[in-house]
C-alpha cells in the first residue's frame, strides 16, 4: 500500500531505462529505495550524479500528490532530445503490450490526441512493427473531438493517420466514437461499448475501484495541465459515477468532446504521461511539486489506485524544476 518515484535523467534511449518486466522487487544498487507516501515525509527531487549513458535515478517527491487508495508507483523519465524519448516509449508499450498479450490475450491501449500520436512514431517502424503482436490490441480513445471522423480535428484521424494506419491491429479492434450521435449521446454510446467489452472480457475490471482497467493509457498534456478534456477548474473532474462523460464547453476548440472520466484514468494498469516542450515546463513543474495548493491541476489528479504512472518528458518540459 505505497507510492513511489524514482527520476531518471537519461541522455540515451531504451537500453539505459530501467527494465519494466519483471517488475523490481528490490532495488538495483543504481537506484535509490523507493519511498512509501504514507509512512515517510517526502523529500524534494536531488540530483545525485549524471551520466550521459547510464540513468540516474534520484529520489524524489512521489509527485507530492495525494495518497492514492492502493498502491502505485511514479516514475520521470527525462530525455536530452525527443528523438530519443520516442525510441524509448516505443520499448515501454511493446514491453507492456508482450505482458498484457501473453497474460490476457489481449492488449487494450488508450490513446489521447495532440503531440502523443507523434511521439509514437518508433513503434510502426522495425522492429516493433514486427515484434508486437498487434492483433492482441484493442485501442481506445482517452478523449475525443465530436466532429466527423474524417475532420481535421478529428483524433480518431489524427491517430489514423499517424500511427494505426500504419500498424496491422484488426479494424473491428480500434473503438472510435459514433460521430453521428451528439456529444452526450456519443458519451453515452462508447460507455456501453466498454461495459459490452468487460462482459467479454476484452476489457478488465478494477478489483478495488468498479471501473474498468485500461493495460495501458498512452496520454498527452496541454500547457494548461489539462488531460484527456479534463480542464483545469472544470466541473467534469470532479465526475466520478460516470466512466465516458461529454462537455460542450471545452475552453480549447472544439468545445464539444467526450472524455474519460478521471475515476477511468485512475484504474489504470500503466500510464505514460508524455509531455515534451518548454510551453510545457510551468504545468510540469506544478505537477512535480511537493508544495501543493487546493487549484490541482488535472495532470495532478491523475493519481492511480493501483498501477504505474511514467512520466516521459525532454530536457525543455522540465526547465523549470529546480536540480
Ligand atoms: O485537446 C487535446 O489536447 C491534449 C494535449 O494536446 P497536446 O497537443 O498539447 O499534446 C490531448 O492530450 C487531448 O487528447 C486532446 O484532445
């Protein structure tokens, strides 16, 4: 019953990422004990050493956010170039997407708009577009445009076209919105796709929670700290009976969209938070504080019950953490 997080500064890619699988029992010498929330006082991020290869691995402030109900672990990853956090999320979802396939038979995958379909470029490339077994998936949308498919604000296309037209994962396995209903209607729809998809068992249960359990939420941020469209100060983020809601309001256009409710965000298995630019760099570092104020943002209500929550972030996201 604990959180905790290690930083790793890390100029290379994925052979310098601490392993994923199996999962660390105890420490590696390189890495500093992880830290319990609940029964030690947090200490601020300290930089120990830094190598251009070799991960440093600091101790840190768990994110200072609020105790989670389970337990779950938070890592940042910060990479010297994008080049080289794309490489490494690419090892991060294949390496998660072999768990999940080989526990499950299935890999269900949630996917957010904005700059993330970018940074997944490596995995439609060799050897990920060879390795994965891309049949096992089943790719969701953490949020979602109401707008036709095929518009250009569309992440449905924005996915498709950057990433799932590029991989063989079977079409009947890719869950886009019905952009022909409205917003609340559309809400409504893909919450009774996912309740169809857990009678199945495609889609798990959380044990602890009563909401369905994503594998994996590959998710983005906006310089606001907003995730999927949960906005800074928005009614919706405090939802917490609904697992698909609608706002026709969102202060970023369009101002219609669905989202995932954070009780959803909340269950999940893995997520991958990320985030790279200096326009970035102020939600971040609010984000990573260990001083917390009541104005969370909703990156900082992303807090998993039970479950691992990385942070892959470049050199400029993080410029303004003090070390
Ligand atoms: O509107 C949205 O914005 C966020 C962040 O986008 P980014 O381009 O700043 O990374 C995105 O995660 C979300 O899915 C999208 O609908």
């Amino acid at each position: 019953m604990s959180t905790s997080m290690t930083v790793s500064v890390s100029a290379a890619a994925s052979s310098s990422l601490p392993p994923l699988f199996p999962r660390r029992r105890s420490p590696p010498a390189s890495l500093v004990p992880v830290r319990s929330l609940r029964s030690r006082p947090r200490p601020r991020p300290r930089l120990l050493s830094s190598a251009r290869t070799t991960p440093v691995l600091l101790p840190a402030a768990a994110m200072a956010a609020p105790a989670p109900a389970a337990s779950s672990k938070r890592d940042l990853l910060i990479f010297d170039a994008e080049e080289n956090l794309a490489v490494a999320l690419a090892k991060y979802t294949a390496d998660i997407s072999a768990k999940f396939a080989a526990e499950r038979g299935a890999v269900t995958v949630v996917l957010s708009g904005g700059s993330l379909i970018y940074a997944l470029r490596k995995l439609t490339e060799a050897p990920y577009l060879e390795t994965v077994d891309w049949s096992k998936w089943h790719v969701f949308w953490v949020d979602e445009r109401v707008v036709p498919k095929d518009h250009e604000d569309s992440n449905y296309k924005l996915a498709l076209d950057g990433f799932l037209s590029k991989v063989p994962i079977p079409a009947g396995q890719v869950y886009a919105i019905n952009d022909a209903l409205s917003a609340e209607g559309a809400a409504e729809d893909y919450e009774t796709i996912l309740k169809q998809l857990v009678k199945n068992g495609v889609l798990a249960m959380s044990k602890t929670t009563g909401f369905p359990r994503f594998d994996l939420q590959l998710l983005g941020m906006g310089p606001d700290g907003h995730i999927a469209s949960l906005f800074p100060g928005h009614p919706l983020v405090k939802e917490n009976k609904k697992w698909v809601t609608h706002i026709l309001d969102s202060p970023k256009p369009p101002p219609q969209r669905i989202t995932f409710t954070f009780p959803v965000i909340n269950s999940s298995a893995y997520v991958a938070m990320v985030v790279t630019g200096a326009g970035k760099a102020g939600a971040v570092q609010k984000a990573i504080s260990d001083k917390k104020t009541s104005d969370l943002l909703p990156v900082e209500m992303a807090i998993l019950d039970d479950g691992e929550f990385t942070w892959f972030t470049d050199k400029e996201a993080v410029s303004m953490l003090q070390n």
